[in-house]
C-alpha cells in the first residue's frame, strides 16, 4: 500500500466518529454484508459515514492490509477497529455495539 | 473462483486440530460459506483474533478463492 492510500484511510479514520468502509453506499449497498452492517446502524440511528471502497481500487486493497483484515465491511468506531459483518452482527445481538456506542461516547437510538 | 467444503475444513483442521468445525454451503453456490468453529485455542482472545486465526488458516484464500465465509467462533 502506497503512502498517499495510508493517508486517505487514516483520514477517513481520524474525521469520522463511525466509519465504515463498505461496498456501495449506505443508500445503495452493492453487497449483502455490507447492506446488513449499515442496517444495523440505521436501526440504531447511529450517525456514521460510509466510504465506498468500489469508487477506489487502491482503498478496496488497502484497507485490507491496513487493517490486517481480508473481508469488507469494516467498522471503525472513534479510530478503534471493531470488526466485520460477522462480528458486528453478533455484537449487535448479543448488546455489545451498544455498549461500545456507550463507552466511546457515541449517541444511538436507546 | 470456488472453493470445496471439505477443502475449507481442511485448512482450519490443520491450523486448530482441536477445532470442532460445522461448515454449510449456504447458496449452493461453493462460493457462500458459513463456519461455526469451536477451539479451546480461541480461550482468552478477542473476537477480532479469534476471526484473524480462522483467516489465517485459510492462507490468502479468504476474499480471493473463497468469496464469502461468514464465520461464528466459539470458546471451548
């Protein structure tokens, strides 16, 4: 991964509370688990900005190793990776991600 | 661009030999795969290395051969 990709990522890191690398937009997912992560936090009318990793090839690879994570979606919670679809889903259901929205100071629908 | 079933397990088996490993082709496809693993190697680690350790064993598949592999983790 170049320099000026790291930068872009770590941008969209550093200026977003919530921030999800997905394909597609959170209006117009173009993948199933992506479309499930940016449910989830629609549901819980969590402000959150999606980057649509389709629009960039070198952040679609990047933030995979960036991450150290093969998969998309990723969620990043105030600079703090927490997981993928998998993951989120879990902690959506068994009341973690709320209780990370709360430690982190992040406002959701309660 | 698919992957066999047998050839999934294979792989975690290899890295987790203590692992149980429930495995569903989920659209038929050899493309939409879920895995529930259970290890005691997953004992005292976070969700995210838990799922890191499933990735690893695939070596490099993940994403590329294998398109979709929804992964459950469980502690033994």
């Amino acid at each position: 991964m170049d320099d000026q990709t790291k930068n872009i990522i770590q941008n969209h890191i550093d200026n977003n509370e919530v921030c999800l690398f997905m394909k597609g937009t959170p209006d117009a997912p173009q993948c199933g688990f992506s479309m499930a992560v940016s449910n989830m936090l629609k549901i819980l009318e969590v402000n959150f900005n999606g980057i649509n990793v389709l629009e960039d090839q070198s952040i679609r690879e990047g933030i995979k190793t960036f991450s150290d994570w093969p998969t998309i979606p990723q969620l990043y919670i105030k600079k703090e990776f927490i997981g993928g679809c998998d993951i989120i889903k879990e902690m959506y259901e068994n009341g973690e991600l709320k209780k990370i929205f709360d430690e982190k100071g992040i406002n959701y629908k309660k | 661009m698919a992957m066999d079933l047998k050839e999934i397990e294979k792989y975690i088996k290899e890295a987790m030999p203590d692992a149980s490993i429930e495995i569903q082709d989920l659209a038929g496809d050899g493309n939409h795969y879920s895995a529930t693993v259970t290890s005691s190697q997953f004992a005292g680690k976070s969700k995210i290395e838990q799922h890191k350790m499933v990735y690893n064993s695939l070596k490099g598949k993940m994403g590329n051969e294998l398109h979709a592999l929804a992964i459950k983790t469980k502690e033994q």
